[in-house]
C-alpha cells in the first residue's frame, strides 16, 4: 500500500475553468480615474482647496480668505486688530498663520463667525472697518456665505454689505460694498480633509418606504386608531407616493397629511 501512495502526484488542487477562484478579483484603475481625482488648484495652493457649497463650511475647521481675481493674496490679520491684503504667495505655498482664521457655525445655521489667531473674533465696527477685537460673538461677528456661478462673496448679518477685498489707501479692509462685484469675490479655501457628501437625513428617513411611515406613526402615535370599518381617502397600503417623497424632499409632509386623514378629528 506504501508504494501506492508514492506514486500519487502531490501538489495544489486544481480546479477546471474559471482560475484564482479563492483570490478577490482588483479593478484596475485607469490612468484617467486617478488623474481626475487630483485637484491642482489645490496643490497650487499648498494643499488648501476652495469651498465651493455652503455644506463644505462645517465649524471647527480652519479657513483662509484669498482674492479672487487670482494674485494669490489672502485676507491678513494685524496685530492692532485690523486687516489688510498679505503679499502675493508663490504657487504651492499655502497661507500664512495671520491669514488663517477658525470658522465657527453650528450645523442648522446658516451664519457662522470667524476667529483669529490673536483669539478676538472677526466683526465690523460703525464705520464699516473689518475688525478682530470682540471678545465674544454678537450680531456684528456674524456673516453669511454667498454662493453662485462657482464664485463665492461674504455679506455681513450685521447690514447688507460685501466684504471687499481691496484696502483703503491705508491698506485696511472694509465691509462697505452694496453688490459684488469682481473686488468682493472670495475664494474660501480650507486645509480640512475632504470628504464625501453628507446625508443629514434622520435614520427614520433612510428606512425603506414602509418602515418610515411605521417609524413616525410609533414615534406620534400615542393611543390606537382603529381603521376597521372606516372609510379613509388615502391608501395605506400604497407606499409609491411615500418613495416618491424621500426623493423629492417633501417627506414629512406627506406623512403628516397621511396621518391625518388617517385619524380621528379629536387627534387632529
């Protein structure tokens, strides 16, 4: 029986057709998918990248202000508590720690408030002067982010103005423009990791049709509503319209409509 099993080829199993059929199959990347994810502005701006949608203004994040018609200068703290436009910067370079400022914005806010590296808060004063010399956030350290066309502007909350982006002729920086023009456009860039659209929805949201509306009557609903019997004007047993909804963003409102038809008139 040994010279039986001498005879025997030892070696991997083989299997006939497909092969590797225990390795993971890699998509090879095309040569134009990973050149599609390379920013160049960034990287012509050491690695600080342009916001473009007001979801990319998360608080907590550093910003930098640069001119947009492309001299490469940033918005620039000073010590006294004003600004002025830093010097050009060469490409890759990225902005100066004076032309660095913390954003601050809560996510359900449209208005956010910037604070610089000196730790005073960004604001106006009476005269319409860009200043950093609050201690605390009130209504003249609020501005609002403007976004169109690919280009961006910032307006005070404090009164309808634009901030410019081009000094005094003592070089300090005002927030006194009525319309933005080509001196108010701003590229707000950021050094903050990117990453990929943000789904505020709530988890109910996500469900599939059927366990959205059973999620939102259990979460409403505090006594039964005895359908039997009853003529209802809605089908609830059709959830066509309830996905329809998810989509178009007007959920909530179907499903109180729904609800009520569904109930009796002393819960609505």
């Amino acid at each position: 029986m040994s010279s039986d099993y001498s005879n025997v080829k030892v070696g991997a199993l083989k299997l006939k057709g497909k092969k590797n059929i225990f390795k993971a199959e890699r998509k090879k990347k095309s040569k134009g998918d990973a050149n599609a994810q390379i920013d160049e502005d960034a990287i012509a701006h050491g690695g600080w990248w342009m916001i473009k949608d007001e979801v990319d203004l998360k608080g907590g994040i550093h910003i930098s202000l640069e001119s947009g018609n492309g001299n490469r200068c940033y918005l620039a703290a000073m010590d006294n508590g004003r600004f002025t436009i830093g010097a050009p910067h060469t490409e890759g370079e990225g902005p100066n720690p004076e032309e660095v400022f913390a954003l601050v914005r809560t996510p359900d806010e449209q208005k956010f408030s910037m604070k610089t590296g000196y730790g005073k808060y960004i604001g106006i004063d009476t005269s319409g002067q860009l200043v950093a010399t609050a201690e605390a956030i009130g209504t003249r350290e609020r501005f609002v982010a403007v976004f169109q066309d690919g280009k961006s502007a910032i307006q005070s909350v404090s009164n309808p103005l634009f901030l410019s982006m081009k000094p005094d002729k003592e070089g300090y920086v005002f927030v006194a423009s009525r319309t933005a023009s080509e001196d108010e456009m701003i590229n707000i860039r950021t050094d903050v990791e990117r990453t990929g659209p943000v789904d505020w929805r709530p988890a109910e949201d996500k469900q599939s049709a059927r366990e959205c509306e059973t999620s939102y009557v259990k979460m409403f609903q505090h006594s039964k509503v005895d359908l039997k019997g009853r003529h209802v004007s809605v089908d609830i047993n059709n959830k066509q319209a309830v996905k329809r909804a998810q989509k178009d963003g007007d959920l909530h409102e179907l499903l109180l409509e729904r609800r009520k038809k569904t109930k009796s008139d002393r819960y609505c």
